[in-house]
C-alpha cells in the first residue's frame, strides 16, 4: 500500500503539463507480485476464443445460432484448438476471422506464442493462472444494476466523432476494421460512478497509471484522462510488456488493480455492471 501511495505522489508531480505524458520512468517500487507466466489455454486463449471466436463456433450451438459458421469447426474446447491452432493462427493473422473484424496484434502474437511454447493447457503451477486471481463471478450479475450518470453530462452521435466520443464506449472492438477510426492497442474511460451508463462523460485529468511486465523492472506509462474522461494508445506506439497493471492516483484514495491483466482494452471488463469479475467502471480516486 505504502508503496502504490508513494508512486502515486510521485507521478502527480509529473502532471502539471496536464497532457498526455508517456515517459519511461525508473521508478523501482518491486516486481510485480506475479511474474509474467507463459502463455497458456486457461489464462489466455480460452478467454480469447471466448471473445472473439465462439459467438459462432461453438460446439455447444447448432442451427441459426451458429451464424454460418460450418458445423464441426469449433474453438471452445482445449482439445479443438490445440489440434486446429494452424488453421486459427492463419485466419486471425490474415484478418478473415471474426468476420466483420480483427484479433488485435497483442493477441495474435499471444496465440503464437502459444503455439511456440507446446499450446500448454493450464499453468503448471496454479499460482501462474493470473486469471484464477479473478473472482469466479458470473458474467451477467443476478441483480441488475441501476446504471448512472454522475457527472449528468451525455456524448451525443451529434456531438461528432472523436477523441471525446463514446465514453464507456468499447472503443479497440468498435474501431477494429473501420477505415476511419483509429486503431488503439490500450483504451479505457474512467467515470464518476462504478455504474455510470454508456456515453456518460466520465473524469477530466485522472492520471492512470500502467505499470507494465517487463522484469526486472516494470515500465510505468503514465495517461491523463480528457474532458469525457477517456485515454487511449493508438497501436504501434508503445511497447507494453504483459501482464500489466493499472493504477489511478489523485484525490485521497489512489486505486489499483489488484490483479494483473493481459488484456489492455479495459471496456472488455469494465463495463456498466461489470464482467470478469471487475465491479463496474473503472472509478475515479474520491
Ligand atoms: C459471427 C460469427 C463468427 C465468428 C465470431 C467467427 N467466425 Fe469463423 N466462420 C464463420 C462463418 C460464417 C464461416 C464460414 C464462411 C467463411 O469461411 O467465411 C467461418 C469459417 C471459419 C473457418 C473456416 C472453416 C472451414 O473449414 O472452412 C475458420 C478456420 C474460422 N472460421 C475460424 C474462426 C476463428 C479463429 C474465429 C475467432 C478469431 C472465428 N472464426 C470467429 C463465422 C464466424
Ligand atoms: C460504437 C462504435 C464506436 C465506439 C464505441 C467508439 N468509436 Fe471512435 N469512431 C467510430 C467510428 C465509426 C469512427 C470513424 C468515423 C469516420 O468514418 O470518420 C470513429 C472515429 C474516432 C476518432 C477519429 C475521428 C476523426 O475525425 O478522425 C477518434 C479519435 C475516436 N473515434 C476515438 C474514440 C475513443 C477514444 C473511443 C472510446 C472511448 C471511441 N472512439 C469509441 C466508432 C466508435
Ligand atoms: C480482463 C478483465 C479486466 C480488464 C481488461 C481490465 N480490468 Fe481492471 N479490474 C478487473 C478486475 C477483475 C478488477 C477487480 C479486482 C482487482 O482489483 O484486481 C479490476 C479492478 C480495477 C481497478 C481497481 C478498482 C477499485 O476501485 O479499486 C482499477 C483502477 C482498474 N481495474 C483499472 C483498469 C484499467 C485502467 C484497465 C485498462 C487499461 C483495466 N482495469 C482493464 C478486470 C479487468
């Protein structure tokens, strides 16, 4: 604690500029708590099937369920990707699968590495699964939450596209394949409210924190949220080693992602109920 406390009045000092800032600081406060594991079907792919892939190709559905995708050809069982991890590689690197968009590159080269390092099914050790660190809750609560807008302010389709557009959005998934919009490899928003809606503006100037894989010093990168409380990394700019964590520091209660993650686009998880496990938005400090 006393050490996320400390980074954080570190960093505060560096964002008088109020821009986004990137630089590559030394700061040394330990390695991460769980060294980046190797790529395995329990904590990476199956997640990435699950996302990407088995809306259609599921064994488990049949008929119109299965949108067009040809009977037999299935990725939700360990067993059906390892043997067809060849046929999947080539469609999500020549962009064919999903259809309509893309695998992003930082999951591309997971599945590769996948396949380089023997396509392991689980962690050998259980305390390498980062994923077991996720609470096992389901991914539609039971209770539905009553969603928010605390800052009262809505992004309108009038408003126009851009940097400010869509806050709480899933900006990486609705951006991949659109000739116009920008590719990011890290995007995010960081709202007033844990619930707060779709669209709703979220918090001016939260600086999130990414403390990143790399051994033995994590690299910290550094965002300023905008004026709808978005932040974002276009793809190609910057090397983000996985498992990464993620802190937000100003008010009086700096908070930290007590897990690391490997997926960089928070809207995945971070969504107006939350899912995977996250309790909502991702929370501006109070
Ligand atoms: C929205 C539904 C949908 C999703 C999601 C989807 N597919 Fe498909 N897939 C299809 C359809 C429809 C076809 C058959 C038509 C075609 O080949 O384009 C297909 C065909 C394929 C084929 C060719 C099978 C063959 O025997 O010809 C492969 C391989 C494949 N998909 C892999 C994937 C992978 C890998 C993913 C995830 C990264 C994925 N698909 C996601 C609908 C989907
Ligand atoms: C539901 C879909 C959707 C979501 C969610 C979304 N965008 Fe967009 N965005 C678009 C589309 C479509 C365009 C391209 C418009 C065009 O064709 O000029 C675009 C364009 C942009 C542009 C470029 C505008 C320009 O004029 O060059 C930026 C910047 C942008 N989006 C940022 C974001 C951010 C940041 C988020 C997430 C907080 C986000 N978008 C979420 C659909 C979306
Ligand atoms: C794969 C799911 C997932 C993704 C993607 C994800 N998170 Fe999280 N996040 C969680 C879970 C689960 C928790 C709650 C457990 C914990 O703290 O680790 C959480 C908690 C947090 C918290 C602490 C919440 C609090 O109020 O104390 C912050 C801050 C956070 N995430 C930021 C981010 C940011 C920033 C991103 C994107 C760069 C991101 N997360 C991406 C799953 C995710």
């Amino acid at each position: 604690m006393n050490r996320t406390l400390a980074l954080a009045s570190m960093l505060l000092a560096t964002t008088a500029c109020g821009t986004k800032i990137d630089p590559v600081q030394q700061v040394d406060y330990g390695p991460l708590d769980v060294p980046p594991a190797g790529v395995t079907w329990c904590k990476d792919i199956q997640p990435m099937m699950a996302r990407f892939c088995i809306t259609c190709h599921d064994s488990t559905k049949s008929g119109a369920d299965r949108q067009g995708a040809p009977t037999g050809v299935d990725y939700d069982t360990y067993a059906t990707v390892s043997a067809s991890a060849l046929a999947v590689k080539a469609t999500i690197q020549n962009g064919s699968m999903p259809p309509g968009g893309s695998v992003p590159t930082v999951d591309q080269g997971l599945f590769v590495e996948w396949i380089d390092t023997g396509k392991r099914e689980c962690g050998a050790d259980t305390s390498e699964d980062i994923a077991s660190d996720v609470p096992d809750v389901p991914a539609t609560p039971d209770i539905p939450v009553v969603a928010t807008c605390t800052s009262g302010k809505h992004w309108a389709v009038a408003d126009g596209q851009g940097f400010q557009m869509s806050p709480g959005g899933n900006c990486i998934t609705c951006h991949a394949g659109k000739a116009n919009a920008p590719s990011y490899m890290l995007a995010g928003t960081v709202m007033g409210g844990l619930h707060d809606e779709d669209d709703c503006d979220g918090v001016l100037g939260v600086l999130v924190v990414i403390e990143d894989g790399s051994s033995p010093t994590p690299r910290i990168r550094t965002y300023t949220t905008n004026a709808a409380g978005n932040f974002f990394l276009e793809t190609g700019s910057a090397d983000i080693t996985l498992p990464y964590r993620a802190h937000l520091s100003g008010g009086t209660t700096p908070r930290a992602m007590n897990s690391p993650q490997t997926d960089l686009n928070c809207a995945n998880c971070h969504t107006v109920a939350g899912l995977h496990g996250a309790p909502g938005r991702v929370l501006a400090p109070q």
